[in-house]
C-alpha cells in the first residue's frame, strides 16, 4: 500500500489542516478560560468604562476656565466638593470652578477635563491656582472611548490571554465559551523501548518520546493522555491505536514510521474502520517518515522514532493541525518567526526543507541563531537548541551572517 | 513617609532582585513537573545512548568492506543473520559481511558503520550490492556520544521544557527536584470597583485586575490566589493583607499606589510586621507609582489601578522577581527580546523610561512594530498590543523605521 504514495511537500501538508474540523466547545469560568480559544463572538453590551473617567489624580474642570493659565499668570479656581470614588458626583460644576478627583473617579456634569494636581498649588481649602491650561478632554476617557455598545471585541477562535480575561471581566462575563482541550493519545511503539522506571539492557533505549510529546500536547494547550509502549505486535499495536482513536482527537504514534522491517503502522493505520491514509512521507528532514491517516474525522500520526525528529515533526507539522483542532482562527504557519543572524554557513539537500536546530544567543546587534550540531537522533541536539531555522527546498545553503527566520521550539526561551 | 522615598530608575530596582530567595523545592513525577524550573543538578548517571545505535534503515557494515564503492562498481557483501531490536546481536560482523539492521538498532562487534538501504541492491538472500562508500562512524550514535557517564547535564534553575523532561526519561528519572510553584496573592482595591457578576452604577467599574493579574501569573508559571476586592478601608486592607502575606510567597495588590485621596498602600504595608518599604516611584511610564515593599521575605507590591498601567509593570518589574522567587536562573531582563522594524516615529519623555504598547506583525522583510495608540486606561490597548517597546531614559524618542527590540507581553501572539 504505501508504494502508492508520493512524498508529499510541506506545503501540500499544510493545504490539509483545514479539511479537519475544531472540536467541540464548552463554557467554562474564566479562570478555567486562560489560554483556551474563543467559541463565541464577543461585543460589548453597554459603552466602556460607561462615563467621562479621570485618568490622573488632580482637579475636574472646565477646560476654558485654564486657558492661558501659566506658571507667571496662573488660573484661579474656587474648590468646590471632592468626587468620591465610584460614585455619581451629584452637582455641576460651574466655570471658575475646580473638583479634587482621584484617579478613576467620574467627571461631574459641567466638567470636561482634569487638570494634574502636580500643575496646581492650593492657596487655602476654598481655592487652588492652576500653572497649565488643559484642553478639553485632557485626562479623561470619554464614556465610550474603550468601548462602543454593541462593537464587536473578540472573535471565533481568538486565544484568551491575560487581556482578553480582563476584557472578559470589564463586559460582565464570568464565563466564556471556548472549545474543549483537543485530547491527544500519545503511543509509543519499539521493541527497543523500555519504561522510564526500568533500566535498559544493551540495545534498549528508555521511552523518551511519550514525555517529550506530552509536554508539547500540553504546551500547545491539549491534554495529553498516555498509552505507553506498545512493542512491535500487529496485533496490540491495532488495539491500542482503536482505544486510543476511540477516545481522543488526535492520536500520535512515534516509532516504526520507516521504511524498516518492523514498520506495521501503515497496516494497521489501514485495518482501522473509517480510516485512509493522507500522508506517507514529508519532503522535510528530519521527519520525513511521517504518517497521517484521517479516522473517521480524526487525524492519526506515525511519527519518527527518533525524538529529535518527532520533535521537530511535531512543531512543524503536527502543531498547526492541532491549532485547528482546538479552534484557533489564524492559518498554519502565521505563528511569528524570530529574525536573527546566521552565525555560520550551512549547506543543506535540494528537494526538501531541511529544518536546523538552532540556539539563539543576543549580541549588541540583536539575536544570534548558532546551528546546534550533531545528529538528529541527539536529544542533546534538543535541549541545547531554542529554534528551528527552515532552508527551503530550492535553497542549496544559507551563508554565515543572513538575516534568517527562526520558528521558536517552545513558548519558553 | 512617602515624601521620604526617591523614585527609582528601572535599572535600580532590578538590583533588588537578587535580594530574595526562591521558594522552597519539592520532588514530582515528571509529567507535573513540565514548565517548573529544576532545583537540581542533573548528570548522566551512565553513557547514553549505551550502545553504537543505528540512525538509518540500512546494513551494518565494517566501513573498509565498503572502500572504493561506486554506482559502477558496487561492494559486493554477504548477508549475514539481522539484528532484532532491543537485543545484543550475538555474533561479530567479519569484513566483507552486512547485517540487515534498522534505525535504533545496536552495532554487533566488527561493525562501525551503517549504510542506507537506498544506497544497496539485493542481490539474493545471502548477498548486497553497495553502491557507496562509507566512513567509519557514518549513521552510528556513539555509546556516549549523547551524554557521557557523570556529564553535568541540567543546572539549578533550568526550565523543564518538553526536551529536558525527554532528557530526564532517557536517565531514569521519573521524578524531578523543582522548586514549588510561587503562590501569588492578588488584592483589588478601590471603592469604584465592583465584582465581574455585578452591574456597577455609573463611576463604577467592574473588577479587571483580578483576572488579568491571575492570567500573567499563572503564564509565569505561579499560582494564583484571589483575595477580591477590598473597598478603601484601611483596617480592610490591613486584614486581607496581613492574610495574603501570611499565605503567600508574593502579594499584588492594584489600585491605591498613586499619590491620590485614598492611597493607604503604603500606610498598612508600613503597619505589617518585618515590612519595610523599598521602592515608592519608578521612573517607568506607565508605571510611574508602583509599589514594593519586603514583608519578611516575601516581596508586597502596589501596583496602579489602571489594568493597562498594572499589566506593564507586571510584565517589566514584577515578573524578574517572580521569576527569582520561582528558582530561574537567567538574569532579569535575560528574556528574548523580539527585533522588529517601527512603523511610526514616537516622541518620549526624557527622565524616565516609556514602554510603548506594540502590536506586532510581518511582512515581506519581517517583523514590524505599530505602536498601539490609545490611553493606559484603555484595556483595548492591550488587547490590541503583543509586546512593549522600552524607550530609555535619556532617549527623546525613536524615528519611524529603526530597527527596535520588542519584549513580548506574553509567551502567545
């Protein structure tokens, strides 16, 4: 079956992200909201903040009751009463006029300003004199200048960060829809692999890849759920991949994508009910081994062995499908890059895009990207490394000191 | 007490830092160790991989067997018995033999190299064709070439990324020594606010600190608690925070820290027991009235009402100690900074420091920075904004087009 297939461009991959569709959504409370993605448009329902608020400490007045006031000539106002916060000040201020406000406190009606109080001196308790005119509008934020009733804020499938929390908060919301956690099924597949707890004999290797994946499902904001080793059986292995279709959004299986005596992936892939193979083969390194078959409308992933490899094919090709999964409006691939210089030459094959590792170092100039050597088969490669640099598949090598584009590996530096 | 304090330059209060000490450490399974920081050193206890490993689909081979291959005149090569994964091949290679082996696969003795299967024909059952040389060492992983036995691998204070999780798998290690994860008190104060699920009255405003504070602590990698909204009480205050101090590793407290009416931040931070104020003014803009007061060990800010205000300082002043206190290792103001092309001229004040709301985005030469306009009052600002442009102290402003550094707000764009 997998003769069949024709490698496939990352390009051609990335044209299939959108023939998956996001799961499903939930209303949660805020605090369960953070860094999840928006199921629901979000407009506001009255003008924000709602009245003329001060933005300083000072004295609300009437603008052209300050005009020509200076530090030789200032402007004498008569104090009227302080503005309590977070209440109506119930009189209008009158021209010649002066009100102690606070900083958030609401202009009096006849008040269009705030004057600082570090532009004023108090000549006793009934006047004060002004060193600055002040326009209209000076140190205020009009009833509606955050917010207009009825503007659309947020749309479908915005993350909700800190901010958008906040704006959550200052509209009254204190749950918000949002879609569910895709959950990701993580299997890992070798004859090789042994548990962490166990200590390998010669030739066994500890299972590595169910940690390193787990942590990117759960950085890229999925709950990942284990299913172990599976050892190079037919049979399991089909078992395993079922209950794990069976329950999660996605699925990934690391090992046994190769071309190799022991690669049972693509059969079972295609035992599956309702399952059809996509992808056999990137034209990308590393990473090209990897598989994705659609399950019913489920994406399932063979991914390389090597955690290197899986690592990068996870960043690269797997992420953006995830994006979709939970909802996240922006298209794969718009996530910014961070501009750097080459700090040597690198050569790299035609026919693919060869993705470096790379660590990024800050000097005068700004960031510096140092290719991380040796194989991809090194987690030491990964743990040295920031990014990755991408060389297309038209390009023979970049030379030392470009300006190159670096995909960052993780959101933490 | 106030008039007695000095506003300090940024640069200033970053030299507090190192002033307070991390929490304390606790030891968890790995997978609830992900995005902590490391409060031991970790070494390989044992070469890794162990083994010479195959990176390749291929044969092993003796690399002299292969000397002087060529597409027009293949080494000719007997088949001996293949290597199962996981296991010792218990036979040694003879020059002039191949054995069948697969990426991951352990070397027999005899055998220093691997060629690719792409690069053999076979001949029959018992013989290869190699169409190419290969050198000693070529698609073989050392036994130590990953990390060598007693090689300090992760310093104190290292991130637990999804690689330095995979890493700590590949030794054994199912549980890691990370420093507990801060737990950060946050106090709302002011008369004008009122909870999320009530409708404020006009000069009211709903509480946003609350939740947007909550959300940078937590992407910080803290946790936060919630102490509500306390109204321009001074034994209010004084209780809750007393409370808050006694619970947590750190307390923010917003609004009250400008030099208004109803400031009694800095009346009830003097009252705590073991306080003593440190910083009253930054020379930070927004920011300008910030807050920072050592009670024991603990670090109690004040932050400005203003969220937009609250959110910069957080991000600028707060988060270095945050992260002192959470056991990273990188200095502050160590964090990648983001190169990016400005696309206005903006004037700034001399005598203090501007941060500049950005928002970021590319086009064909990368990225480029458009500063957000609008007050500090606006949550709009922020939520339009991705990063901040730091304008220094004695920098009058910066012309449309230079090249600038952008701290980004949060770790999603």
């Amino acid at each position: 079956m997998k003769n069949f297939f024709k490698v496939k461009t990352l390009k051609e991959v990335m044209a299939l992200v959108g023939s998956f569709k996001p799961v499903l959504q939930e209303t949660v409370p805020i605090d369960e909201a953070f860094f999840r993605v928006l199921g629901e448009e979000i407009a506001a329902d009255q003008d924000l903040p709602g009245f003329k608020r001060s933005t300083m400490d000072g004295y609300a007045v009437k603008a052209d009751s300050t005009f020509g006031a200076s530090e030789s000539s200032p402007a004498w106002l008569t104090l009227t009463q302080a503005i309590p916060m977070g209440k109506v000040p119930e009189f209008t201020l009158a021209p010649g006029e002066a009100a102690r406000i606070s900083t958030g406190g609401m202009l009096p009606s006849g008040a269009d300003s705030v004057v600082m109080i570090e532009h004023t001196d108090a000549v006793d308790e009934t006047a004060i004199e002004v060193y600055k005119s002040v326009a209209p509008m000076t140190n205020v934020i009009d009833r509606n200048e955050d917010f207009k009733k009825n503007e659309t804020i947020l749309g479908v499938g915005t993350r909700v960060r800190p901010q958008e929390a906040g704006l959550a908060a200052a509209l009254g919301l204190d749950r918000l829809k949002v879609f569910k956690r895709p959950i990701v099924g993580i299997i890992s597949t070798g004859d090789e692999v042994v548990p962490v707890t166990q200590t390998p004999a010669l030739g066994e290797i500890r299972d590595i890849n169910t940690y390193t994946l787990a942590g990117l499902v759960r950085e890229a904001g999925a709950v990942p759920v284990c299913y172990g080793i599976v050892k190079d059986n037919e049979e399991a292995l089909f078992s395993v991949c079922r209950q794990a279709v069976d329950h999660c959004d996605m699925v990934l299986i690391s090992g046994g994508s190769s071309v190799g005596v022991r690669d049972f992936t693509v059969e079972i892939l295609s035992k599956l009910a309702q399952t059809r193979l996509l992808i056999h083969g990137i034209s990308i390194s590393p990473g090209k081994p990897t598989i994705l078959a659609r399950s019913g409308i489920k994406p399932v992933w063979g991914l390389p062995g090597h955690v290197v490899s899986a690592m990068v094919v996870f960043r690269v090709v797997v992420l953006p499908f995830l994006n979709r999964l939970q909802g996240l409006s922006s298209p794969p691939g718009s996530a910014i890059t961070l501009p750097a210089r080459l700090s040597r030459n690198i050569a790299s094959a035609q026919g693919r895009s060869d993705f470096v590792r790379v660590c990024l170092k800050t000097d005068g100039q700004g960031l510096v990207a140092e290719p991380v050597l040796g194989k991809s088969g090194l987690i030491r490669t990964m743990v040295l490394a920031d990014g990755l640099l991408e060389i297309g598949e038209n390009v023979e090598g970049v030379e030392r000191d470009t300006m190159v584009q670096i995909m960052p590996l993780s959101n933490y530096f």
